[in-house]
C-alpha cells in the first residue's frame, strides 16, 4: 500500500492524485485557497460596502416585478442563512426554490417548512419524475465515476437558472462560499455543470428516456447568463461568515435543526459522502471541507485532525441508508458489490465538455467574474 502524506497546514492528503507539496510541506489546495481568499472574498468594510451597493441595485431593478431575486433552499446551513440575510436582513422580496429529488430527509423538509414559515418566503418545489431520474442516478453509479452526485446538482443549477428566466428574476442568491468549499479536487468530485456527461453517461447505461429532467447545454449557459444577463451572487463572501455561528443562529432564531454533516440533509448525498465514496474510492470530503475550515481560521488542525478520525455517520445510519438506497434503486445487495468492485473510472472515460471548457478557460473566468461579481 501506498504511503498516504498530509499537508502541514490543512488536512488534505495523498488520497487526492493531483496533490503537490511545497518544501515546507504545504500542499497546492492551500495555495488555491489564498489565491481565491484573495480574488473571491470581500468579508471587509469594502465588501460591505459593496453588497449594500448591489441590495440597492436589486431593489431598485425588483420595482416593478413581484420578487427582486431568487434562491435556492435545500435546507441545509449555507442555504438557510442565505435566506435569513436576503428577507430579514437585507428586505429582498424572495422565491424560494426547492428541488425534491425523492431523496429528502423528514427532517430536511421539517426544515425547509419552518425556514419559509418564519421568514414569510415565497416557496416552490420542483419534485423530478422519479422513474426518469431514478434511471439517471443508476446510470451514474453504473457508470463508476466517483461523482455520482451530478444528476442532482446540475438540474438544481438548471432549475435556478430556467426559473429566474421565466419569472424575468434578474439575481440568484446563492450560498456556495468562499471559507467553507473553496478547497475540492477535481479528481474526486468532477463539476456539475456538464451536461454533455450526463448525457453520454445515461446513453450508455440509461433505459429511461430524459424528458423532464431540467438541464443546461453551452447554448442554454451563453443565452440565460450572458444574453439575458442573470447574475449569480454568493453573498457569503461578502459578509464575515462563520459556519458555527451560523448554526447556532439558525437554530436559536428560526427553529432550524443540525443534520450532523455537511449536506446530509439528503439520505442520497448522506449515502455518497458516508458510504460510497469511501468504500469504493477511499475518498472523505470531510478532508475538504475542514481544510477549508482550518484555511478560514475557523477551526484548528489539530480540531479538524480529531473530527477526521470519528466515522462520517454511526454503523446504524450507514446500514439503514445502505438498506434503503437499495430498496430504491431494487438492487440486490450482489449486483450492488459488484458495483462497488468493478474498475474505478472518470469523467474522462465519457464523453463530456471539460476539453472545451479549458480550451476557453480565460474567457469562461471573465464571464464568472461578470455575473458573480458585486
């Protein structure tokens, strides 16, 4: 067995391929980290200054349309303070939007329920055709990619964006963020917005036809973003945000309750990061995500070194989700071992955009500074 080397600063290690150390031991996710600290987060009086700039601009463009921005609430922490600044902070008319994708937690919906309840949200939830997406999400596991979490990102991305669209919402509020998910390896979690993989993923091991399923072509992302000129605004990073404090705000003002990891606010996601990922690839995201902490300051090494020796779930939580997860998808447990087993692969092994993409990449980081920049 390989040796497994750490960075002396986070937590990230050797399990991601395309790790590098410096000499003194600190690995290139860090320096990643700086550089976007320094490109992306305006957490200052400057930042401030910016965003009350910008609520002033959404309301002003909001005057004669029935809500002035957007967001997307999965009931999860980012999302749910998002929505606690753009309607009581910041006194944004706002839709909500929530995708059920069939696999919510009775108390993701307890969630979302009493985050629009308090906050007097508009609310719509788009539940997918279960047997159509049900068909993608085998095809993905099938497919031995590592990221079999795609089928429902992309289509929360497709689902904003088609919804701002048609409902002429200029602005999403968004609660991805700097200080929390800034720190991710590509080989680990390929991105989501690639809708020429999906695609080819589910031609390749699909039998269901992809009618309803909402998705994104190049064509869709130059119309929607750059022609109609939808702006997407992750307003965390311009505020001081300190995931704990957030939490306990949360949960002492709205009645929001912890799910106990990140994302775990679907029993499918719980499943991926706790099971899956693990026991077929022997990847933790836990690693990213408390190195981005520690990068942040928010927590320590040494905190996060701890945290990461606990299991990412209890053997009860793993087997009840294994046990479902099967169920749902009416694998048996041997065709789903055989799964587990068979030969690890990338998005590289399909068709995809990601060569297109890096062809244009200095044109792609304009356009991102154009519609995510206050």
């Amino acid at each position: 067995m390989n040796k497994i080397n750490m960075c002396t600063r986070c937590i990230m290690d050797s399990t991601a391929s395309e790790i590098e150390f410096d000499k003194n031991g600190v690995c290139n996710f860090c320096r990643h980290y700086d550089e976007v600290l320094v490109n992306d987060l305006y957490a200052d009086e400057d930042g401030q200054e910016k965003l009350n700039k910008l609520i002033s601009q959404i309301k002003e463009k909001g005057k004669n349309r029935k809500y002035d921005c957007l967001i997307g609430l999965s009931g999860g922490v980012d999302s749910s303070y998002v929505a606690y600044l753009v309607r009581k902070k910041y006194g944004l008319r706002t839709l909500a939007v929530h995708l059920d994708n069939g696999w919510n937690t009775e108390l993701s919906v307890a969630n979302v329920e009493q985050i629009v309840k308090k906050l007097d949200i508009d609310l719509q939830t788009y539940v997918l055709d279960w047997k159509e997406f049900r068909d993608i999400q085998i095809s993905f596991i099938k497919s031995s990619i590592s990221n079999i979490e795609i089928p429902t990102d992309h289509a929360i991305w497709a689902l904003l964006i088609k919804t701002a669209a048609k409902m002429k919402i200029p602005y999403i509020i968004a609660g991805n963020n700097v200080v929390t998910e800034s720190i991710m390896p590509e080989s680990w979690l390929y991105g989501s917005k690639d809708s020429k993989l999906i695609k080819s993923i589910h031609n390749k091991y699909g039998k269901v036809k992809m009618k309803t399923y909402p998705r994104l072509t190049t064509f869709n992302y130059v119309d929607y973003l750059l022609i109609r000129g939808i702006r997407w605004i992750p307003i965390l990073n311009y505020i001081p945000y300190f995931k704990a404090d957030a939490k306990k705000f949360l949960t002492d003002e709205l009645g929001w309750r912890d799910y106990g990891g990140k994302h775990y606010e679907s029993i499918f996601t719980r499943f991926f990061h706790a099971y899956y990922l693990p026991v077929k690839f022997g990847y933790d995201l836990r690693k990213s995500y408390l190195s981005a902490l520690i990068c942040s300051g928010q927590i320590s090494r040494e905190e996060a070194l701890e945290e990461i020796q606990k299991p990412p779930a209890s053997t009860e939580i793993l087997n009840n989700d294994l046990d479902y997860v099967l169920k749902k998808f009416r694998f048996s447990p041997e065709e789903f071992d055989m799964i587990l087993k068979a030969p690890n692969k990338t998005h590289k092994d399909y068709s995809n955009n990601d060569s297109l993409w890096r062809r244009y990449r200095k044109i792609i980081k304009i356009v991102r500074k154009r519609i995510t920049r206050v």
